[in-house]
C-alpha cells in the first residue's frame, strides 16, 4: 500500500513539474527600452527557437558596452528578463552591468522578436 502510495505522489510530483515547465516558457515579450510593449511571441516553435538560442549563448568581452534598446522576458509568472541589443548581445536585466552573452544568429533572433535592424 505504501509503495501505491508513494508512487502516486511521485507521479503526482513528476506531472506537476513538468507542467511547470511548460508553463513558464509559454510566452516571450518584447519590451523598448522605455518599457513599452512592442511584441509577444506566442508560437511554439518560435519560443522553443528563442529558448534554444538563449541557452546557447556564450560569454563576450567588449572594448565597449552595446546599447540595450529591448527588454525580453522568457516565460510568464516570473519571466527569465533579459537586456537585449539587435547586434545580438544580451545581459540579464537584473545585473545590467554584469556578463554580457553574445547569440549566435543575431538574425534569426531578431526575426522572432520582431525587431528590425
């Protein structure tokens, strides 16, 4: 019986995360720099395609600091925010001036913004 038991609540637990997860990657807002909303990306494909490219963005050093025109928020309840910059550099919103990534097709990412260079 325990075992039945114990094996629902995990079940339980499991189906839970993954609802979780799927939940807080369900939308991509755009933001200006002026907080205005200028898009929300709501299509599967073209969130798990921003998802992916934001997971393979890597670390850069810059002579100079890019102009972060757009505010993107990964996810909905608590969005994962990010500065981004159309040349494709992003730096988290709540450490603006900590680690700066680069994306790898700044183009592609713009595309799926709505952003236009």
């Amino acid at each position: 019986m325990k075992r039945i038991f114990l094996s629902a609540v995990l079940s339980a637990l499991a189906t839970a995360a993954c609802t979780h997860n799927m939940a807080s990657t369900d939308s991509v807002r755009v933001l200006s720099a002026s907080n205005e909303l200028r898009q929300v990306v709501a299509d599967g494909n073209a969130i798990t395609s921003l998802n992916k490219a934001w997971a393979e963005k890597r670390q850069v050093v810059l002579k100079r600091r890019p102009e972060f025109d757009y505010r993107v928020e990964l996810g909905a309840g608590s969005p994962n925010t990010w500065l981004y910059s159309s040349d494709g550099y992003a730096v988290l919103a709540s450490e603006p001036y900590g680690t700066i990534y680069q994306l790898a097709d700044r183009d592609a990412v713009n595309q799926l913004l709505g952003i236009n260079r």
